[in-house]
C-alpha cells in the first residue's frame, strides 16, 4: 500500500474539494452573523500560511492564538500547521502570570489575537520577548488603536497575495499544536500534539459510537477552541465533512440558542453552558427546531441535565469523558445492544457514566498497589489510558509520564462496569476519604444540583478527628431562592448511603473556577481555610 504521512492539511484539502459548499456560520465581534464554507476558509488559510512564511516564521516555530471560535480561527488551525509552524491555543481567562508563563515557555514568535482580547495582550506584552508581531482578527476598516507594537490586520495579509502556496511538508510526527492543562497546581503544563496524533484523533472521535459526524451534520462547538484542544472539533468537522457554527465570543444563552436554531443539529459544550441554556429555554417557554445531539463533559454531567435535555426536549446526550493529554477524548457514553435493551430509567443511570472508548484508547483501573481491579462497576480505582493520541511527556519536561507499557496515570479516579462503561467517580486530588472509605464528590454534587433550587455545588473534605475526613457541601443558590439545608440534605440522600451524605452545608454567593471554568477545589478549601471554618463537631 502507498505511504499516506497524516498531516492535518490533508483534513482541510479534503474539506474544500469534496465538501467544498457546506456552509460554516461565524458570529464575529460586532454580534454579525456571517456565511462561509470550507472552499472559502481553504483558500484563506493558504493565504495566511503564505504571510506567516514572509514574515520569517519557519518549520517548529510556534505561533500563539488568543480568539473566540470565529471564521478567521479555523483558518489559523490550518494556516499555522500548513507553514510548518505549531498553533499554540491560548486561554483568555488564565490569570495574567500564567499567560505570560506560557507564552515564554513555548516561545511564541507572533500572538494572533481578537479584538477584544487586546488589554490583555497590551498589559503583558513588554514581559513576553520572543514576540515579534501581534496580528489582530479583524477587518482592515476595524482596525483599532492600540498601544502594541509590530502590530499587523489579519485582513491586510489575506489581501496581500493570491494563496498560491504548498502546505510545508513534513513527517507525521511533527507537532502540530500546543495546548496547556489549566494547571490548578503548580505551572500550566504544556501538552504538545503531532499531525499523526491529531489525525487519528478526528478519524475516531467522528466515528458512529463517538460524535458520528457526517456531511449531513452540522455542529456548533461551544467548547472553546483553546480548551483541551477544542475537544477536537476543528478537524473532526472538515474531516467529516460537517457544517459548522462559531458562536464567536457572545456565549449568552440567547445568543447560543439564536445560532442552534440556525440548522445547527449536534452541540458540544461543559455542563455549566447546558445549566445556563435550560434555564433560559424554560423561562423564555422555547424548544429546538434542528437540534439532535449534545455533547457534555470536562466535568461531570449531572443527571438532571440529562433528563431534562432527552424527556423535554427530545434532544439525546452524549455524555463525554477526556483530558487535555488525551487530544481529549477518553470515553463517550453511546449505547451497545446491552444498554439499548434497557428501561429509561436504567439507561439513564448508565448515561451517568461517560461510556466507552474507541479503537486506539486502552483503559485499566487499579488499586493502591497497582493491581488490576474488576470492571464490575463498584470498585473505584486509579484510572491509567493509553493509546496513539495519549500523552508520554510534557513539554520542555523531563518528567516521564508513562510506564513501560506506555500507561499514562490520568489522576482520576474511577469504576468501569462489565460492560465496559466508565464512571468518573473523582479527581485523586479531590477525593474524600471517610474512615478510609472513598466518597464519591461528584454523586454528592450531582444529587445536589437536581435540588431545584440550587445552582451549583462542591463536595470537599474536611478534617474529623474520627473520620480522618468528613464530607461537607458548598452551595449556590439560584437567583432569588433559598433553598434550606433539610431539604438539600433529603435530595442527597436520596441517591447515597447515609454515612456519605455531607455534615454540613455552607451557602456562598459564589464558588471559585478555574481558568477552563470548572470548581477549583484548591481555592475553594483555601477560602474555607482562610474563613477558619471548621467540621461542626470541631468546638
Ligand atoms: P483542566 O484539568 O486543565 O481543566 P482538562 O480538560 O484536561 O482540563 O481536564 C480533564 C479532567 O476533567 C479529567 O481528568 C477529569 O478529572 C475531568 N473530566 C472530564 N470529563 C469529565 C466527565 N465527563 N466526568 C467527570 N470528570 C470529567
């Protein structure tokens, strides 16, 4: 058979000649909703490969990208890996120390940046040197006033020449994109991903049990292009061939539910976009004309979502499970022949776990002394993953992040059923240990947020002179509602055994978030720390 070297352009190559018409809808930064396709967002990014070229970047320098899901980004996710050069994703939320952190460890030779995001890059810049120009997304007649240097209009190189230009060619192992783990503790950690990885990640993440992308889809990632490497979907939908939407940077639920009424028939986002969406559909009495699908994960999905989502709604979850280290995708929870003979309410509890992996992803669960542990479904362990688009080593680290049978210690904790379904009970970090018994947070918080009147939740531990740790919950409470302890306590109860039902529970107007938007334990124990709480049996 011919040698195919897997090279991410080939993605949009095959995009622009076999479905070159499939429309790709972008919100821009005015709020505008424009039209374009993959014919279109092809020639675009030859153009811009062709700019970077002149302006002197060469194979493996590494280009910074700081933007919404827009048109003009996924031109940059082929224009930067066609020059030869490697997209690193940039999260606008990370606190200013940790941007600069990355973009100096990364040595980002040009910061590509929306419009909006330009405080952010004016206030770091002079701490950034290897920077040698800022291009800004954005027409030449919007082109702003701005205090940085060597500063370019994205539109003025896509003028500047005609795209007649050959990607850079390459091995299949060359990396193609940077992107770094949020970093709850110590530095952000760089994960770099190859062409080859990046490849074989689309073809399995699009497969049937997987996302099932198709040309007759179209999918609107809501899940930022910076996170986790945009969960995969800037070359999973060319490679499928799928339409797309690009809600830009307004993630408001009206203007989300404005852009899923435009055909859009698969979604993908984190628990709190759904939260936030359901709730304006029941207040605003809506419902969806086109919409077939939605993927959740990052964190887990809680019950009440899924409910909510597939009898409401009619629209089927796909519950999700990955990590920035795995390209992310890790499980999906689709349905074998087992689970489809199931009741509602027994696919149900089985959507509560993330499902099952694709061809290339290998899992184990073990105990404390690494033994192997039975996929029964109860015993919780140590996660390990292994596979083509997994992890072996951060970058400019020396950490060895695998074993010798390549697995790699995902840091989360788990039960796999006989089934082979995976549930994500927590984050070894985060894990409650009562009497050397393992509490599930995750349960606790669920159950808690199926308590109509609570918006959020974290389950911590806390330290009990008996127990060693004891269990207690911080709440937020929907607008206007006040939600009483008894009735929390009683929905808990409900879905776990009596000793793992929280001690106590503290109502706060707010829980802190890391920079991808999920609980960050870390803080929170810090604030309860600083605010001298203690467990109530404490005097
Ligand atoms: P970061 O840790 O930087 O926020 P990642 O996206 O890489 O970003 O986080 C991966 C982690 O998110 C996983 O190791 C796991 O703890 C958690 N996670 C992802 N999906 C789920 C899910 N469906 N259920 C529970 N936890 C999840």
């Amino acid at each position: 058979m011919q040698n195919f070297p897997l090279r991410v352009n080939k993605i949009i190559d095959h995009a622009a000649k076999y479905h070159p018409k499939r429309e790709i809808i972008s919100r821009d930064f005015k709020g505008e909703i424009n039209h374009s396709n993959w014919k279109e967002i092809h020639q675009n990014a030859k153009k811009i490969s062709k700019s970077f070229q002149k302006l002197g970047i060469k194979k493996g320098d590494v280009i910074g990208v700081m933007a919404w899901n827009n048109r003009r980004h996924m031109e940059l996710v082929y224009s930067i890996p066609g020059c030869g050069a490697i997209n690193h994703t940039l999260n606008p939320r990370l606190f200013v120390g940790q941007l600069i952190y990355i973009i100096n460890h990364a040595n980002d030779k040009i910061l590509v940046i929306d419009l909006d995001l330009i405080p952010i890059i004016e206030k770091i810049i002079e701490k950034c040197p290897s920077v040698q120009n800022v291009i800004i997304m954005v027409d030449e007649k919007n082109m702003p006033e701005t205090s940085l240097k060597n500063v370019i209009c994205y539109d003025e190189l896509l003028n500047e020449n005609d795209g007649d230009f050959e990607w850079v060619s390459g091995s299949e192992t060359d990396a193609c994109g940077i992107c770094y783990t949020s970093g709850t503790t110590g530095n952000p950690k760089g994960v770099v991903y190859t062409h080859r990885s990046n490849c074989l990640h689309a073809l399995i993440s699009g497969s049937p049990d997987m996302l099932s992308l198709s040309s007759t889809e179209k999918i609107m990632p809501v899940v930022p292009l910076f996170h986790a490497n945009g969960w995969s979907i800037g070359y999973t939908a060319p490679m499928m061939g799928s339409s797309m939407v690009l809600p830009g940077n307004d993630l408001s639920p009206a203007a989300l539910y404005e852009l899923l009424e435009k055909g859009t028939t698969i979604t993908a986002a984190v628990p709190t976009v759904w939260l936030l969406l359901l709730n304006f559909l029941e207040e605003k009495k809506l419902s969806f004309s086109s919409l077939k699908r939605v993927v959740i994960g990052g964190s887990a999905c809680p019950r009440a979502v899924i409910e909510k989502f597939q009898e409401k709604y009619g629209v089927d979850v796909l519950h999700a499970w990955g990590m920035t280290e795995m390209s992310p995708l890790g499980t999906v929870c689709s349905f074998k022949p087992e689970i489809l003979k199931l009741n509602k309410t027994e696919k149900l509890n089985i959507q509560e776990t993330t499902g099952h992996p694709p061809f290339t992803v290998d899992l184990k669960i073990t105990n404390d002394n690494g033994e192997d542990l039975p996929w029964d479904g109860k015993s919780q362990g140590k996660l390990w993953s292994r596979g083509g688009s997994v992890v072996k080593n951060y970058l400019k680290n020396n950490e060895n992040l695998i074993d010798n049978d390549n697995w790699f210690d995902t840091g989360d904790v788990a039960t796999i059923d006989e089934n082979g379904y995976l549930k994500i009970t927590d984050r070894s970090k985060d894990v409650i240990k009562s009497g050397g018994e393992w509490i599930s947070s995750i349960i606790i918080e669920n159950a808690a947020v199926g308590h109509p009147d609570v918006a959020e939740a974290a389950a911590i531990g806390v330290f009990h002179p008996k127990w060693d740790e004891r269990p207690i919950l911080v709440i937020v409470a929907k607008p206007n509602k006040n939600p009483d302890k008894e009735s929390i306590l009683l929905e808990i109860s409900k879905h776990v055994a009596k000793w793992q039902v929280p001690d106590d529970i503290i109502f706060l107007d707010e829980i802190p978030h890391t920079a991808t938007g999920k609980i960050s334990k870390i803080a929170l124990r810090d604030k309860l720390n600083n605010d001298n709480y203690k467990h109530p049996e404490i005097k």
